[in-house]
C-alpha cells in the first residue's frame, strides 16, 4: 500500500483532503499513519536528511518573500513588509493541478497539468 492510499483513507482522516493541521494537535495518536517515508527497518535512511532539507528552504523562502495575506492581516514578522523582495502568489494554478488522479508508487496528476506554478509579485 503507498502513502497516499493511507493517507486519504476517510475512516482514519475524515475530509482527508482539507488542510486540517490542527487534526494532529487534537490526536497524537495520528503519528502512527504518518508513512510518507515509511515505517520500521523500511523506513527511508535520509529521512533526517530531508527535513533538514525542507526546513532550510521553506525558512529561506518565507523570510526572503511575503505573503498577501499576511500583508492584509497587519501581521509583521521583523521587517517583513519593508524589506521583502515581493510577494508570492499563486500563478494559473487551480485544485486540478493538485489533485491526485493515478497512483504509479508515488501520486501523479492529471494529464496536460503544468502543476504549481508560483509568480513574485512586487
């Protein structure tokens, strides 16, 4: 079974596909169905490696551009709304460009599907 069969089954994660992070504050229990890098002796070896990763680049990202949201909401986090070098937004990308359709080991999209696509807005 993939991760993504697991983690969109509705008896373990009702509305699967709503962004709930809140959904593993309220549950601890959750973190046993969390397979994205599998489990036990089969368990990916750079899975450390890969948050560190992820991390890195999200923290970069996030402190290098602002958000229009964030912007709107008055929030300001150290200069944010001075010195960022623009705002992210998303570019000709709809929930057809996520969504799963086929399962070939990892999740595919759709046929013809350009996927997320991100502009800098100044």
């Amino acid at each position: 079974m993939t991760s993504v069969l697991l983690h969109h089954n509705e008896s373990i994660f009702p509305d699967s596909k709503t962004f709930l992070p809140e959904r593993w504050l309220e549950n601890p229990r959750l973190d046993k169905y969390l397979v994205a890098f599998s489990k036990g002796s089969r368990q990916c070896l750079g899975i450390n490696l890969a948050y560190a990763e992820m991390r890195l680049c999200l923290s970069n990202i996030f402190r290098r551009f602002g958000s229009a949201e964030l912007r709107a909401s008055g929030i300001m986090y150290g200069d944010l709304t001075k010195n960022d070098l623009g705002i992210l937004s998303l570019f000709e990308t709809t929930i057809k460009d996520v969504e799963i359709v086929a399962d070939g080991f990892i999740p595919l999209r759709a046929e013809g599907s350009k996927g997320i696509r991100i502009q800098i807005e100044s």
